[in-house]
C-alpha cells in the first residue's frame, strides 16, 4: 500500500510524496505522486491512473484533507500521470487541472470540462498556490512534445516527471537514491529509449543546471538529493537518446559514431505569466475539517475490500461495463458523507 512521506517543511509550506507501492501488481510501473501544501490549500502533480488512485486517495486522506486539493499539475498527457482525473474531480468538481496547451483538448477524454483545464503555454508559466509560487518549467519531448515539470523555488524541490525515472525492482522501498552509480543503471534504459531528443535533453540540461535544486522528484523511482542532483543533470547531459540508439542493443554502451553539431540552447524564460488558481463556487457546500479517522466502510468499499461488494480484482472480470469507476465514485460519495 503507499504511504504519504513528507519531505520538506516550513511552518505551512510543506511538501509530501505519496510513493512506492511494493503491493502494486508487478504488470504496472511504480508511480510517485506529490502533494505540494501552502496554508491550507494544496495542489497534487501527476495524480496517477484510475488502478491506483484508491491506494493515493488514501494515503493523503490520513493526514489532509482532500477537500482542499486546489488544483492538478499533469507533466503530459500519460496515462499514468492523469487517467484518474475523473475519480478527482468526484472528490472536487471545482478541481481545476494545469496541463500543456497541446494537449488541453486530449485530456478531456479522461473527464473534465472546459472549465477544468488551464493550459500551460510552451514558455511555461506560475501557479500561486496560498502563499507560495510554483514555476512551470518547458520539458518538450522529455518525452512528450509538451511537457513540463513543477519547480518550487522556496523549498528548492524539483518535480521532474519522467526525466529522472529509474525501472527499480519491486521489492526496492527506498524514497531516496543511496547508492547513486547503482541506481542509474535503472534509469539508463528507460532516459535512451523514452527521451525522443537529444537538443531537448541538452537544453533541459542548460536552463535546469542554473536553478538551486535541492531534491529532484521523478515520477518513477528514487528521489535525488543533495550532490546527487547535480551528478544527475551531468550524467544526462551526457547521455545520448532516442534515434541515436536505435540499433544498438541497451546493455551495451553507446558508440554512435554520428557527429552531432552542438545544439543552440534557448534563453531561460524570465518572466512567465502567473496564473492564480480560480476561486471554487459554491463554497458553502465544500465540506470544513478533517476527521482523524476514516470512515471504515467507505475506504473499505473505495479499496474493493467490503465483504458485501465485489473486490476490484473480481470487478476487472466484467469487462463490459463500467463497474469499477461507478464503485469508486459511489465510496467517495459515501466517505465525504460520513
């Protein structure tokens, strides 16, 4: 089951990572959700897929209350980073989602309305959250051709998506990279396949080796901390990827005798727009507090274990219908009830 750590703290200004599942089944990749806190608002990146969000939504609901999750913040338009925005947005139909322009119109498919999405153009921009900002940093075709990741300048934390990601083994529970010439083994396959341009990840590697970054957060894998995060952008700014590997076999080490010229690097985006989260309506009916103890039928139902209802597993039989959203959306609606 995840469990929510949290990672940085400054009296309200707080930073948490819900992360590491070592029950997930072992056909699904491991995912790292942030929740990034400012008073008593909160905005969560790359929430996950529809498989996993009973196992997020309960591992922030022991110590936040989820009625106060602002916003979304989707790196790209992957499956795993934003195919629950639906069961989201039954926990808050205010809930409004920051995802790249270019796929503004895409993600829809996955829920939502027009008023729920606030598209991210290509220069980037800042999300004010509380009392905080957070900076939307250009990220195009690392891997997606749009793409961002979330940087908090205060806390000095770097949410990087999948650039970072490593392909860890299952029984592997560590938050944070310990050995790091170990663990970027696990990550070599997954940046030279996955990472489509080797001007985007030189350009990444310009604009993000100017910020101060004290832990760099990938969407898959071990966080990076300290010196590991400079060790980290120097080894991937020497790493070739995408085309240039092709052909050649992943354990082996490149030897593309391609003589690329030196890419121009573009100039850092100075002045982004700010974009303040919207404001909900209908304020009166969002529910106040957060009991410290949740509601035993409601989560058991809302985790397929209530002995009067189907599992989730014995739901994914009936493949012709839509079982398992509608038990998910009626135990959020039983859980803010109770």
């Amino acid at each position: 089951m995840k469990k929510i750590h949290y990672i940085f703290h400054d009296n309200d200004h707080r930073w948490a990572v819900i992360s590491r599942d070592p029950d997930r089944p072992a056909y699904m990749i491991d995912t790292n959700e942030c929740l990034v806190i400012s008073g008593d608002e909160a905005i969560l990146t790359d929430p996950g897929g529809m498989e996993i969000f009973p196992a997020v939504f309960s591992a922030i609901s022991t110590s936040f209350n989820l009625r106060n999750i602002k916003a979304i913040f989707s790196s790209h338009q992957d499956p795993d980073i934003i195919s629950s925005l639906t069961l989201w947005l039954e926990v808050n139909p205010e809930l409004r989602c920051y995802i790249s322009w270019l796929w503004s119109t895409f993600v829809p498919h996955f829920g939502g309305t027009d008023k729920t999405f606030i598209p991210i153009p290509d220069d980037g921009l800042t999300i004010k959250l509380g009392s905080i900002k957070l900076h939307c940093i250009p990220a195009h075709y690392l891997h997606s051709a749009g793409n961002f990741h979330l940087y908090d300048s205060k806390a000095k934390i770097y949410f990087s998506g999948d650039v970072g990601a490593a392909l860890l083994d299952q029984n592997n529970s560590d938050i944070y990279v310990k050995n790091f010439d170990e663990h970027i083994k696990s990550a070599k396959k997954f940046h030279q396949r996955w990472m489509g341009s080797n001007e985007a990840r030189l350009d990444w590697c310009e604009r993000v080796s100017q910020l101060e970054i004290d832990m760099l957060i990938p969407q898959h894998g071990c966080i990076y901390q300290g010196k590991d995060v400079k060790r980290f952008i120097d080894w991937f700014s020497e790493l070739k990827v995408g085309l240039f590997t092709m052909g050649e076999t992943f354990e082996d080490e490149i030897k593309s005798e391609v003589d690329e010229p030196e890419p121009e690097i573009s100039e850092v985006v100075t002045e982004p727009e700010i974009v303040e989260i919207p404001k909900e309506e209908n304020n009166d009916e969002i529910a106040q507090g957060h009991s410290d103890s949740l509601n035993d039928s409601a989560l058991k139902a809302l985790m397929g274990q209530d002995s009067g209802t189907n599992s989730v597993k014995e739901l994914k039989k009936d493949k012709g219908s839509n079982s398992i959203g509608k038990s998910i959306f009626s135990a959020i609606k039983n859980f803010f009830k109770n």
